[in-house]
C-alpha cells in the first residue's frame, strides 16, 4: 500500500437507526461532513492510475460512478461517467480459499 485516503461525507439526508447499527456511522459523525460535490474533484485525483480497494468494492464503486444520474449539478457529471478505476473487494479476498 502507497497511501490512504478517506473522509465521511454529509447524506444531506438523516441516517436511519439501521444503518447507524450497521455501519457504526452516526448522524453526529456526519453532520458536519462536507458534502460530496466538495470533495469529488480530490476524490478523481485519489483515483487516477490507482486501485480502489473497499470492504464491498462493487457497491462502493457503483455508487461513486454513478452519482452524476442523482445530481447533475455535482462536479463529478462533467467526467465522472466514463471514468473507469480497478477495484479491489476485501469481502471477495476473505472469501477467497487459501
């Protein structure tokens, strides 16, 4: 590993109880996250030429592509779409039999 990168983003949209049990991430924590149009350009800058390494890759991955459909506005719209990065899933990598 050459380096990491993470931050919490605000849903602008309450967490559901369920999902605070399941994740551990709380309204608090987000609140004052910043939003994810305000990190979308250091986030494609993250990813250029990198691997994208997540606890469930495809869901995470899906989710970032597709993003610009839910918010035109987001700067993400204007190259996001076509932009293609290698993943890696640790949930398929501690299924993997050793």
């Amino acid at each position: 590993m050459v380096g990491e990168w993470q931050t919490l983003l605000n849903p602008e949209t309450r967490i559901s109880g369920f999902i605070e049990r399941l994740t551990g991430i709380t309204n608090a924590m987000v609140a004052d996250a910043p939003l994810f149009a305000d990190i979308a350009d250091e986030l494609e800058q993250q990813l250029q030429g990198k691997v994208f390494v997540a606890h469930n890759a495809r869901f995470d991955y899906g989710f970032i592509t597709s993003l610009p459909n839910y918010s035109p506005a987001c700067p993400m719209a204007r190259g996001f779409t076509g932009f293609t990065v290698t993943t890696m899933c640790c949930c398929t990598l501690a299924k993997a039999p050793t």
